[in-house]
C-alpha cells in the first residue's frame, strides 16, 4: 500500500466525522452498481461525464463528504484506487473502535469455536476490545495455525515445528550426546527453544537488485539481521515511515512480492576465535577453501562503536613491513592507521602482503580483505602467504567481484569485527583493506537502489562516515582494556594520480599518514614506487625502532635534494663536483631502495644497509655496483656476523660497538671486492 493511498484514507476518514460505517456502506453500494462504476473508471469516459455520473448517483445521497471526496479523486485521477482507499479507511475506522485485525492462516476452514477462543486470545494479547478475523487457508502448512497480529506472528503449526526442528538440528555440534539431541527434539517441537513461536514479521514490497523494500516491521532496528522465507539473511539499511530497505546477503530466488521476512532480533554478526585463522572466508564468515566447517563457539557484530579516548594509549611499538623505503621514511606503529594509496597496477597490494610476510614470528594476527578483487588474485595471494608460511598466522576474508554490492559493502566491517576479537585478547592484528575504493563503489550502488540522495560523484552524504567508523576501530588498547591493538592498511586506487578527488581525501582525512606510490617511479623500475614527498605517516619516529631512526636521519633529506638536482640537471652535462657528488649518492640511495616481491628485509639488515649508505662509506663504490655490493655486504653480515645481527633485532638498538664492527667488516670487504670494480 503506497503512502498516497494511506493519506486519502487518512482524509476521508477524517472527513467522515465519526460516521464511518455509513460512509463505507455508501461506497460499497457505488462499485456494486457495476454499469455505473465501469463507466467512472473507464478511460473512454471525459471527465465531465463522470462528474454528472457522481453528481447523480443515488448511493451517494445524504453523504457530501463523500461525493467531494470522490470528485476530489477524480481530479487527481485516482479513482480507480477508491477499494485500497476503502480497506485502509475500514482499518483506520476499527483502530478506532478499541479493534484490530488479525489474519488467521490455517491448513483448513476452523470450526467457530476456534475463531473465537483465536479472537479472545489476540484481544488478550494486544489489549484491544475487539477483533477481525481473516481466516485464509495455506494445505502446506499440515495442521495447526500461524496468526498474525499488527506485525507480530505466532505459529503454532504443524510445518512450523518441523522448520524449528530442522534448524535446531542444523545448530546442533557434531559432539552433543544422543541426550542432548533428543532434548534439543524436544525443545524444538514444544515450541519453548528460544522466541520462535512469536515473531515480528513483515512483507515484501518490492524485490530486485539485492533490495528488498518491505512493509511491517515496525520495531525494526538499523543494522539488524532479518531472515527471508527462503533461509536468505538480509542486513536493514534504511529506515522510513512506511517501508524498510533491506539489502539481501544471499540468493533472492524464490522471493516475491508478499514473501515473508522475520526479524531475528540482533545485529549482524560474524563468527570470530581460534578456528579462523588460516583459513579463507565470505563476508559472512563462511568458508570458501573447500577445508571443510570453521568450529567457531562466539561471534561478533560486524558494527561496534570504536574505543575511546580513555581505553586508548599512544602508538609506541614499531609495526616492521621489512620495506627499507616504509620503516625508514614512513615508519607504522602497531594501531596506527596508514594508507597505501596510488593508481592501479603500482605495488599497492605488493606492499601489503610483504607486510603480512614480515610478521612471521612477531605473534601477530593478519587479517587480509579482498573487496571487489578478482577471485583469481585473491587465490593467487592465499598460494603466496601458504608458500612463504604466513598462511598460519593470517586470515583472508574475500567479497570478490563476483559477489553482490551487499556482500563486498559488509565485508571490511567483517575483518574489523574478527580483528577485534584477537585485540580484546590483548594480541596485536594487522588489517588489510584491499580496496575501499571499490568499497565506497559498493556503499554507492546500495544508496542510490535504496532512494538515497546523491551528492558528489553520486556518492550520499554519509560516505566520510562510512570509512570512519570502520578505520577508527583501529587503534592499541591500555592494559586495563587488554593492551591489544590493530593495525590497519586501508588502499585506495586513484585515477590519474588524482589524490584530490572525493574517496581519496575523505580516506586521507581519516587516516594516520599515507604511503603514496607514483606511477611514473613504478614504471622506471624503481619498486616500491614510494614518492618521498607525499608520503608520510602522523606517528613517525614515536613507533621507529632505534636502529633504524638513528642510521635513517638524512635519508629523506637526501632523497628530497636528490630529486631537485636531477629535475634541474637533466638538461645540462656540464656540472661541478659537488653537484655531481650529490646526484651519485642520490642515485645509490635510490638502487638500495629497490626491493623485490616477497623479500622483507629483519631489522638488523636495514639498520647495516642504512648505516653504510647514509654516512658516506659507499662512495668509493661506483654508482652502478653500489646495490649488488651493500646487498652482498648484507648477506656477509649475516653470515658471519650472526651474533650483532642478532643483537640488533632483539634490542632494535645500534651501539657504537655495533658500528665500529660493521665499519671494520665493510672495510675488509671492499678490500676483497675492490679488484673486480677495477678489472
């Protein structure tokens, strides 16, 4: 029934004055004079007829605040809806009276004697003085009844206690006794296992898209799980007067107008704990790895409020990504928030997932989600994390694009809620979005089917919110609130290189500093592409191991220089020494910023590297050379210095003792390597 309907009914009974038994029956008696009622509603008839046919319509006589109503129909043009008129005004008219209608649907016609002990029990139950009975007849129900009553129905048939029956056993655990599941039977055909003999219900409206828009529900909660008729799980994302938008989480096959939806009277949720981890998931935390069931004893909504202030403590511990351009520059601690943002196709996954390598024996719990992704890279990645063994201590959660707009909008809010259960255990968790572009996309395509106003780019107005809330549930906790934290990696993917545009900023505003990957270095070969320049992190040298802060002092300022002289020199062949010495360190800072895939490097190898590069011990090294020889240096390092090495990743200090062994090794290196620069 459409709103419009509902306020003509509101009117006319309203204009009834109280009389509206007289104004029903008067109107009745006009559509059961057949010939005349064809002609009114016929579209061959002008409107001047059908006036002159209203006018002098016996039926009418003595009832003007119905034959104005009538005209006042015709004028709209909708005189054709006077019987859902009617029905809302009857409705109306009972609600008055202290009544109430109820529809009573039955396998077969119920004897009186039934109908009324129905009648007085719904009287009983909603506190009215009377009720109308609509008996409809449904054979699939096989015996008993299902009432239905302003919303709420209670079913006490027989196809009903089966259902129960059927879920309680689909609930059941593989190791309950044949006591437990016979008391589980029991419970389930009585009636008395949980609140499944009443429920508030409502009808769908209209179903296509993933949107179902659905009348009833009054009591309905934003963000609540609803259960259609078909076992598909629906998430409420819009609430008005008349209707709900909810957004499938499932198949809509079998669903139609007038399906029935049920509310279950929680939020949605996903299941968290122990079992998750090394295993892939859908965004509702169902296994997609073909590993068989996730034996999950607790679960979590997918929306909670983030920490606050009080719970929170500043981010102090170094988060290693095993990347020398990040844990040199742009140092992430552990609950910091750190964007990696750039155009496709530039490392930002690359980035991400060396990440996830490097926590191997840190006693962190990666969670990567996959938004929008192609089911072939997120396969790709789980073989790769599985290759590397970081499978063990990772969870990949994965809305592909195949998947609906609903299952990628829910499913970062997902990973959060499975992150936050390690947290509140006091583990550290790092967290991957891979894509909230394509997130906001998703978000987009879900408002504009639900009637939301667009804004800018066609986005609603609530689409900073959308990302806030989901990346502020990052953060380290105080040890009164467990000392966990979560880290969160959130990617964005520009076009064009165009970090002004509205997801871009609004992610940028949110966040902690960002890691911005320019195309033009990925495609000159230097990978990460990290841009120095507009790359930053909020937190810096506060979650810096010592080491690395004290060798990586003037490696941005370096770097800084480095790309203005080469921006000025390009054009020019003829330059001073000193010029010429800047451009060469330059070019050597930026071969040892070179990393391949996969390789994250241990607080000790950066610390040697850093050491060696930024206090000028590399200059006798030619430009060229310089990336194979301190790699090697590195490798030598670790070979027979394996002790400091070892030193230094467990104290993430450089001693002076540290550095004057370094110095005498490299020296005694390039003795042994200096022959074949010459030769």
């Amino acid at each position: 029934m459409s709103e419009a309907t509902e306020r003509y009914a509101a009117a006319l009974f309203g204009a009834a004055q109280g009389d509206a038994g007289a104004v029903r029956a008067a109107a009745d008696a006009l559509m059961a004079d057949t010939q005349r009622w064809n002609v009114l509603v016929s579209a061959a008839t002008t409107d001047a007829e059908k006036k002159e046919l209203l006018a002098g319509a016996p039926q009418l006589d003595g009832q003007d605040a119905l034959k104005a109503f009538l005209q006042l129909l015709l004028e709209k043009g909708h005189l054709d809806a006077l019987p859902e008129i009617l029905t809302e005004f009857s409705r109306l008219a009972l609600n008055a009276r202290g009544g109430m209608e109820c529809v009573m649907t039955c396998a077969r016609q119920p004897d009186e004697a039934t109908q009324e002990a129905v009648r007085k029990a719904a009287c009983k139950l909603r506190g009215a003085q009377n009720v109308v009975l609509q008996i409809k007849i449904d054979p699939s129900l096989l015996g008993g009844f299902v009432l239905d009553i302003d919303g709420v129905t209670y079913d006490r048939s027989v196809k009903g206690r089966l259902d129960r029956l059927a879920r309680g056993m689909e609930t059941a655990h593989g190791d309950d006794t044949l006591d437990q599941l016979a008391a589980q039977m029991k419970d389930a055909l009585s009636g008395s296992a949980g609140d499944t003999m009443a429920t508030e219900t409502g009808r769908v409206l209209e179903i296509g898209d993933g949107i179902a828009n659905v009348s009833g529900l009054r009591h309905a909660v934003y963000g609540e799980r609803v259960e259609f008729e078909n076992g598909t799980a629906g998430l409420i994302l819009d609430l008005r007067r008349k209707r709900t938008g909810v957004v499938l989480l499932g198949s809509a096959e079998g669903l139609t107008e007038g399906s029935l939806v049920r509310r279950t009277g929680r939020p949605a949720d996903v299941p968290v704990g122990e079992a998750l981890i090394g295993r892939t998931v859908d965004a509702l935390g169902r296994p997609i790895d073909g590993l068989g069931p996730i034996n999950c004893t607790e679960t979590r909504p997918i929306e909670h409020e983030a920490p606050g202030v009080v719970s929170r403590e500043p981010v102090t511990q170094p988060m290693q990504t095993g990347i020398l351009a990040i844990d040199s520059m742009v140092p992430i601690g552990r609950g910091q928030r750190e964007l990696i943002i750039g155009d496709r196709q530039t490392g930002k996954t690359s980035i991400a997932t060396d990440a996830i390598l490097n926590q191997k024996g840190q006693d962190m719990i990666c969670i990567y989600v996959a938004i929008g992704q192609k089911a072939s890279t997120v396969a790709r990645l789980r073989e790769t994390l599985k290759k590397h063994g970081a499978l063990a201590y990772s969870i990949i959660v994965s809305a592909p694009a195949g998947e609906g707009a609903s299952m990628q909008y829910i499913a970062p809010y997902a990973g959060a809620a499975m992150g936050e259960y390690f947290m509140s255990k006091g583990k550290d968790v790092l967290i991957v979005y891979d894509d909230l572009s394509k997130h906001a996309v998703a978000y987009r395509t879900l408002s504009l089917l639900l009637r939301r106003s667009p804004g800018r780019e066609a986005y609603p107005g609530d689409v900073f919110y959308l990302h806030s809330r989901l990346l502020e549930r990052a953060c380290r906790l105080t040890k009164e609130y467990g000392g966990g934290s979560m880290t969160a990696l959130p990617i964005v993917e520009t076009q064009a290189g165009d970090v002004s545009a509205y997801i871009p900023t609004n992610v940028i505003s949110i966040t902690d500093g960002q890691i911005y990957l320019e195309s033009g270095l990925f495609f000159s070969g230097q990978r990460p592409a990290v841009n120095v320049g507009l790359s930053v992190s909020r937190v810096g040298g506060a979650a810096q191991t010592r080491a690395i802060k004290k060798t990586a002092g003037t490696l941005r300022i370096d770097l800084a220089r480095y790309r203005e002289l080469e921006v000025f020199t390009q054009f020019s062949s003829d330059l001073d020494a000193e010029t010429r010495q800047a451009l060469d360190h330059g070019k050597r800072m930026m071969s040892l910023l070179r990393q391949p895939l996969c390789s994250p490097m241990s607080v000790a190898r950066q610390a040697v590297i850093l050491y060696i590069a930024t206090n000028g011990l590399l200059s006798d090294v030619p430009v060229e050379k310089s990336a194979a020889f301190v790699q090697d240096f590195a490798d030598l390092m670790e070979r027979e210095q394996a002790d400091l090495m070892e030193e230094i990743n467990e104290t993430g200090a450089l001693s002076g003792t540290a550095t004057e062994q370094i110095r005498t090794t490299l020296q005694s290196y390039k003795e042994q390597v200096s022959a074949t620069w010459k030769a």
